[in-house]
C-alpha cells in the first residue's frame, strides 16, 4: 500500500514537473517572441510613432536595412508613406522630395516625385551633369545634361530629300526608322518632310544667339537650347511636319501630328516636348520636334505616357 502511495506521488511529482516545464517553456518562448519582435523594424517604426499597418507597409516595401534605418533617423512624416507609393520613387532622392513637397504644398505627389527626378528642382543650366554618352540611342541631353563641345554623332547619314529637305542628316539608324515611319504615313495619305535635324555644336550656338538678340535670353531658354544642351546635336532628333503644314503653329491641329502621336513609337520615335509637360521638360509644347530611341523604349513612354527625362531618370539612371 505505501509503494503505490509512493509511486502516485511520483507521478503527480512528475506531472506538476512536467506542466512547470511547459508552461515555463511557454513563458519563456513568449519572452523570446517578444525580445525577438522589438529587434524588427517594423516594432522600431510603431515606437517611431508610425501605425501598424503603416510600419507594415514600409517594411514590405523596403527591404534594405539602410534604408529602414534612415527613415528611423528622421522624424515620422506622413508625406513619406505618400511618396513611397508612387510607381517613380526614387529612394535616394527622399530628402529632395521632402523639401520640394514642403515649400510647394500645392503640387501633387505625383508631381513631386517627378520634377525632382528630373532635376527640376534645381535652376536650369546651375546643375550641369556630363551626358553618358556610352548610352548611345539612350543618351539624355536637356537643360541639366550636356554634351561637349566637339561631340560628333556615329553613323550620321543624309536624309533624301524624298523625305526631307535639302541637307539634313541623322545616324543612321535614325534614319532608317524615320524612312519606316515615312513610308506608313504615306500610306494612309500623309506626306511628312523633315525641315531640321542635326546640328553641331557651334550651328545651335548660333541659332539660340539668334534668338536671345531678337528676343531676350529668356525667351531664348523658353523655346531654344543653349549649345551643348541640343539635342539636335545628338544626331537623334528631327523636326518633322507635313507637305503643305509646316507652321509651327498649327501643326499641333494637323491629322499628320495625330497621326504621330498613335504611330511614332512603333518606329522608335517618341514626341519629346510634348503638351502639358513643360515643367518636366523645360521646354515650351514642340508638336514638329520628334527623338529617336528605339521602338522598345518609345513604346515604353508612349504607353505610361512619360516624358524621356523621366524614363531616363527611373530606368536608366537609377536603375538598382
């Protein structure tokens, strides 16, 4: 009788032990969880002040740590999570955002990200940056990026003046694709020619000089570039209209700018100034002035309906 005493207080010994380990385990699992859950980030952006579900958000858009880190080093600011969401977030730009957003309260978030991407929150021709020419059809050049002085075009070829006026000339490449397009317009009644295209260094110099004389320097810098700054020397641009509507303004109205418009970026061209877009591209609405960038690329900008500054900035430029 007393062994089976003993053997049920062993028993209930060992249950009263076995029930201390599990829920000591428990506990202790618990404290683990929790100590592990105050190392993370998304913990370390609720203490910031952050929501859940905001510091949900960040952390599934952010992946790197530094970065995590350095939105930690900055007070909580719910323009961030606004900015974060657009599809043209350039992280290293944050603070750019920022100020930008701060002292024009009334610009959207769309286009914060956007003039900051393209440098237009800096003053035109105070932030010169030499243009990669290695990028070759994709090469940028506008009121921030410059080319030198004696840069010439590869494979620069005539225009015929089937398409063209006299003395005309883009790469070859260029070219080619122009004389595609030509031809497709043609077939459905329109007859483009080509009235400007390659110009050097010191033929832009000339031109924009022209301008300031008659007009003023900041009339100039609304419709011209300055030298270095054309892409008109880059071999890749062309100014095209149509047989019997060559002014400049009115060809905005013409069926062959519609028709532009639709088709261009099948043959690699894209409208580089376009309507509504000059506080991106610094330039007044150019319906004649068409670039050259391949017809993967323009169909790219033609269809997110995005200028080239941006795509070169988000995909090109800042590409990880």
């Amino acid at each position: 009788m007393t062994k089976l005493k003993l053997k049920k207080k062993v028993i209930y010994q060992g249950i009263i032990l076995l029930l201390i380990l599990v829920v000591g385990s428990i506990i202790g699992l618990n404290f683990y969880n929790d100590y592990k859950y105050k190392q993370t980030y998304e913990y370390k952006l609720i203490e910031h002040g952050y929501s859940v579900e905001e510091a949900k958000s960040l952390v599934d858009y952010f992946k790197e740590n530094e970065i995590l880190d350095s939105l930690l080093a900055k007070e909580k600011n719910a323009t961030i999570l606004e900015l974060v969401k657009e599809k043209y977030y350039i992280h290293k730009y944050l603070d750019r955002y920022l100020v930008y957003a701060e002292k024009n309260k009334d610009t959207s978030i769309k286009d914060v990200v956007a003039i900051v991407n393209v440098n237009r929150d800096y003053d035109f021709y105070e932030h010169d940056i030499n243009t990669d020419i290695e990028k070759g059809i994709l090469l940028n050049v506008n009121k921030y990026y410059t080319l030198p002085k004696d840069f010439e075009p590869m494979d620069i070829s005539d225009i015929s003046i089937r398409y063209s006026y006299a003395g005309n000339k883009i790469t070859k490449e260029a070219n080619d694709a122009y004389v595609s397009m030509w031809n497709a317009a043609k077939a459905e009644g329109l007859t483009l020619i080509v009235n400007s295209s390659y110009r050097d260094f010191t033929s832009q110099e000339r031109v924009y000089n022209n301008i300031k004389a008659s007009s003023g320097q900041k009339e100039a810098d609304k419709v011209a570039a300055r030298p270095g700054h054309s892409e008109h020397q880059t071999g890749l641009a062309i100014d095209v209209f149509e047989i019997g509507n060559q002014a400049t303004s009115t060809f905005k109205d013409s069926p062959a700018y519609t028709w532009l418009k639709n088709n261009a970026h099948l043959y690699g061209y894209i409208e580089r100034y376009p309507e509504d877009k000059e506080y991106l591209t610094g330039y007044s609405f150019e319906s004649w002035h068409w670039r050259y960038v391949g017809e993967e690329v323009a169909t790219i900008i033609h269809d997110e309906d995005i200028t080239f500054d941006e795509y070169y900035s988000y995909y090109i430029e800042n590409q990880a």
